[in-house]
DNA sequence: CCGGTTACAGTAACCGGTTACATTATTACA
DNA sequence: TGTAATAATGTAACCGGTTACTGTAACCGG
C-alpha cells in the first residue's frame, strides 16, 4: 500500500484500457462516438477496477450538481411526508439527488441558506423559507427556482405550484352557514407570513360577507398550524369572558384538533354546540373519534408537480408560471353532518 | 456581459481585496492564523461580491462532501417525519447536507445506491434499505455507515441505532393475557426482512411461552406495517371460517388501524369482544376514537443518535457499536382499560 | 547582536473529471 | 485519383477550491 490510499481515477482506467482519459469520459457519458471494442475494454476495466466516477470532480467540471434542494421551514408536521415523498419520485426518476435542509430566513439572516447555487442545480422552495431579496438574488443570477405554496412577488417570473385555498375555504365556510346555520363563526390564523394562511382568511371572509354576516376581529385567534398553540390559544380565548361563536374554521387540521380539545375541556360538545372544520385532510383527519370536515389538499402532487416544474426549467422548456391544483371540501362530521359510513 | 456569466471565485475575492487566494482559503476555514486588517478586507470583499466558495471545487480539493446521506425503504409512512427531523437537525448543526434517497435494494439490483462514496461523506441507512453484499463492499472500503433499525451481521463492525422491540411486545402481550385475559391472540406481521417485525413477533411468542399459551400460526396474519394491507388480510381472515381470537397485537399502529376497521366492519366491538394494541405510538394514535394502547418508540431520537454516531465516525472518534433505544409501553383503551383522561 | 521561532502571506501543484482543438484513418464522391 | 467529409481518438487546458512549500519580517532569549 503506498502512501496515497487513492481511489481509483478515470486515469487509471485509461490506462489499464490502453485509451486516453478523454475516450473514457466519452464512453461513460456516451456524448460521442466509440468504436465497439475499445468500448469492450473500457467497460470490463471499469467493471475490474469497480470505478464509480467521481461526483464533485463531474460537478466542478460541467458545473451540474445533478441534485436538487428543498428548502423547509420545518419538519414538524406530518405535512411534508407527501411532499416530500412526491417530490422525490420526481428527482429520483430524473436521476438526481435531493437535499432537503430546513432554514427560517426569519431566524438566521446572517448565514446563507444551506441549499442553493453552490451545491445544487435548482432549488424548491416551501413558503416562506426565503426571504424576497434572496429570491431575487437568485433570480438575477437565473438559479433555477419553484416555490410551494408561495406566489412569487409580481416582478419575479418564478414558477409555483400550490394548491386553492380560497375557494375551498370560502366553500367550507359557506357550508357552515347554508347546512348549518352558523353565524359566529371563529378563525384560526395560521403561520404570519404564511400564505396559504391569509387565502384561507380571505375565503373566510368572503363567505361572511356573501352571506351578510359582520366580520369580526374578535373571533380571529393565532393557531399557527400547530396543534399545541392552537390549545392554548383557543383555551386562553374560552377562560376569559369571549365572544359569542358557533363555529371554528381552523386553518389546517393540525389546529382543528387543539380546538376540538379545548372544546372538549371546557365541556362544549362538537358539533353540537359548535362545529369544527379544518384543512388539508391530513392522514389522520378521517380516523378521528369525530372525523374531521376538512378540505382535501393534494401535498403529495404538489411535490410531485414542483418536480416537474423544476425539470422543465433545468431542461430549458418552459416552466408553467403557475399551477394552482385544486381542492375540494369532503365532509364529515365535525360540521354536525353525519354522514354515515 | 461577457461570454462567461461566470461566477465569482476565490481567485477574484483575492484580486479584490489584494490578497492572495490562499489568505482567502485560510481565512475562510481560519485554519491559519491572517492579519485583523486582512481579514476585514477579505470579509467587507466577500460580502460585497456575495461570494460563496463552490462546493465541488472544495469537495474535489479536499475529499470530503460535507454531505450525508440517508438511504430509505420508501416515504410512506408518517413514521419518517420524526426520523427526517431528528437527523436533519444533526446534520444542520454539524453544517453539513442530507441527501434523501429511497432504494430497494431487492428491486434494483443493477442500478447502485442513489447515495455512497462517490456523492456523500457516509450514509445512514434504514432497515433493509441495502443489502448485505453492498454493506461489506462498503464496510471494506471505510465508508462511514450508520445503520438503524437493523442489526449488522456480524462480521460487520457498523454502528446501529434502534428501539428495544422484543421486551415491550412481550409487556404488551403480558398485558393483554394478564390484565384481559386474552389468550387467543393474533399477531399482524410487518414487512418480511424487516427486523422491527421479527423482534416484535419474538416478545409475542415469548409472552405467549412464558403464559402457557400455544403458539397458533394461524393467528398470524399480513400487515406489512401498512394499514391498506392489514385491512384486506384481517378482512380476508375474518371472511373466511377463523379460529377464535380475542385480541391482536399489530406490528405497527398504522396496521392496528387497518385491523380496527376491518373489525369494526364485522360488527366486532373493540375492545369488548377484541382487544387491539399496536407499536409506535404515532402521531396520531392518542387522538383515535379509541386512543390506541401501544409501545412508544422514540423515533425522533433514533434519528438524532444515527446523526451523533455518524458525526462521530467522521471525527474519527469511536462510535458505539449499537444504540438501544428504550420504549415503554403506553396503556389506553384499545386494549381495553379505560383510562379516563 | 545573533540564531531560532513564530506570524503572516504568496506561488503553484493538485484533486478528477470534461471538452475544445488537433490529429489520423477511413469513406464518399466528383 | 484527388479531395472533402466523417469517425475515432489523443493532448492538454480548465473548472474552483486547498495546501505543501517557501519566503519575509517581527520577536525572543541569552
């Protein structure tokens, strides 16, 4: 053994093949042509000395990473299973690599993102993981972007997918007031900055107002998608002395469940008293003691279309600005429907 | 614009701040000592170039990718979510990369890993994500492995990380015979090749020896820790003519689902005439119509310990060869109890 | 005041691929 | 038969970092 445990180059099979490195590269990428049998020693020596090329050298070279980013905020909910594992079908498939990192753009301004131009060949990007400035950072220098569940500021040609929050919303909410005849109806707020948040607001609100009914502040209360704050906020808003309401819209499932517990503790029966909706359809949404009325967010396709999405740019077609997938509201039993199965 | 849109180098951070590259490279790695005022020149230049050293080119000078891999079965279940997020937070703090890949080893004998040697500075590899065979190929050549849930053969000095299966499947079991009285107890099968099963299937069978109670293979059904599965094969066993049970014990809580709705379709009430218990406490398993009597397992911290033994692998420091996690069993009411929370 | 450290900085080789360009042999065609 | 086109291959520069080696000046103890 000499000094250099060195591994094995595409040097070394040039020469055990008697070819020069340049014909070996050619045989391995098949970008030009080469005659049968040096082809036959080029492969057997390959298969010999078990040569497996080497990534960041083929990197360097061509300036391709051959793998792809994902950029979360976190990777606490059940959410980004279907994500991701839509996603990766996509990439995997494509032949890449995918480099999923979690970055608050919030929280760490001083530091890059963990993913980006210098380790991968394009990024996705999941709502507010980046800030607008780095986004048109790398716009300017034409990095290869998709955002999830984000629109991109209008000056940015930025390819998104996402799903229909407001109209799903709006359709839940209405269900709420035309089959139920609720009228109070609160609103859990999800994440600040959180886009499918604020559409699903703005459903809410446009149901209200379809149906003449005073939108009020005071039935609004933070969730931010979490089951936990959701509790606390909603039992915070039940100990002291509260609005009238019948109804929650929780903005995702995660937060419908704090509320239903909330309810429970403080003894209000659901649906009865007041009927509890959610979103997303989360797995666990219809296996609940009282299966969740909810909207049915396609996650797992929304990974897979921002894989497309993102080939198609790396491939130079042209991307789909926007793909919005749709949704629609499955009902259940937590409205007070009583759909039995 | 020129022809190159190249990118900025360390080479032109050096010519910016009068500086050679070398001072730039020891100052970005400060594994050299540079002058306060040279420094600050290097550091006001970086910022204003918005420079970011070029990961190939690093990993191809120094050999090391900065990048670990994590080499999975499939994304389906809601079960990886923690595992994700125990490893990625590791990861983060150590600033490097995960690179998720799915791989079945059995399916794609041809094709080599999505992740290894060549893209990744070791690998944490779930249960039986890899063969034997590419394990020791591994193994031989040095490449830092991790393995979780699964044990290595025993010629192969790879750290592993898992939860204890077979003392909580047995408690568990012991509290069904002790404490209801069952006797006639099923057993869902997990994924074959999949050790988590075959521990879990060995408590039960050592519960079962230690009470008296023969072994019956026929009370040993599919589950493939997948609650679809479970469904057609406890369907299919209750449609045809059955031996008598009064209890199933579920290698996951996902086929405890599974089981459920099939029994509950036969008009079969749980946990009165059959008590269900499952493995994992997921997510979602407190919050079931019958919360689910289960074995907690820390999946979350398995991946964080997979992340720190790994870290340790790289540092050269000695990994412990096996990490055994404990779990405990958590009694609701499936099984029949009735806590009252 | 002198030999020996030490702190700091520069030059250039090197990591392992790709590929522009050059070269030679072969075939096609007027 | 001469010439152009084409196929197959080789040479060497290049991608953007790291680092071994070298050099200089300041500092230190005797």
């Amino acid at each position: 053994m000499t000094r250099k445990s060195h591994s094995i180059t595409i040097r070394d099979v040039a020469r055990q093949a008697d070819v020069s490195v340049a014909t070996v590269s050619r045989y391995i990428n098949r970008n030009a042509p080469v005659s049968p049998e040096v082809a036959e020693r080029i492969s057997k020596v390959m298969a010999e000395l078990n040569y497996v090329p080497h990534a960041a050298a083929r990197h360097l070279a061509t300036r391709k990473t051959r793998s792809i980013g994902l950029l979360l905020t976190t990777i606490n909910y059940d959410f980004f299973t279907p994500l991701l594992s839509g996603l990766e079908r996509v990439v995997a498939e494509n032949n890449h690599n995918l480099l999923v990192a979690t970055y608050r753009a919030d929280l760490r301004k001083d530091y890059p993102p963990p993913v980006g131009p210098h380790n991968t060949d394009g990024v996705v990007v999941f709502a507010d993981a980046l800030q607008e400035e780095q986004l048109a950072q790398w716009y300017r220098m034409n990095f290869p972007m998709v955002l999830v569940h984000r629109t991109p500021p209008p000056y940015l040609n930025v390819p998104y997918v996402t799903i229909e929050n407001k109209a799903a919303s709006r359709k839940i909410v209405d269900h709420l007031i035309e089959v139920h005849g609720r009228r109070r109806i609160m609103f859990t707020r999800g994440l600040e900055n959180h886009e499918d948040s604020h559409w699903r607001e703005l459903g809410y609100k446009a149901s209200l107002e379809a149906h003449g009914i005073p939108y009020d502040p005071r039935l609004i209360i933070r969730g931010e998608f979490d089951r936990e704050v959701t509790y606390q906020e909603m039992s915070a808003f039940l100990a002291n002395n509260h609005p009238d309401f019948d109804a929650v819209f929780a903005s995702d499932d995660d937060s419908a469940l704090g509320v239903i517990r909330a309810l429970h503790d403080a003894d209000i029966p659901v649906p009865e008293a007041v009927s509890v909706v959610g979103f997303d359809d989360q797995h666990f949404s219809c296996i609940l003691p009282l299966p969740l009325t909810t909207v049915r967010a396609p996650t797992e396709e929304v990974g897979r279309m921002a894989g497309l999405q993102m080939f198609k740019l790396l491939q130079g077609e042209p991307a789909d600005p926007m793909t919005l997938l749709p949704t629609e509201i499955v009902i259940r039993q937590s409205c007070g429907c009583n759909e039995s199965q």
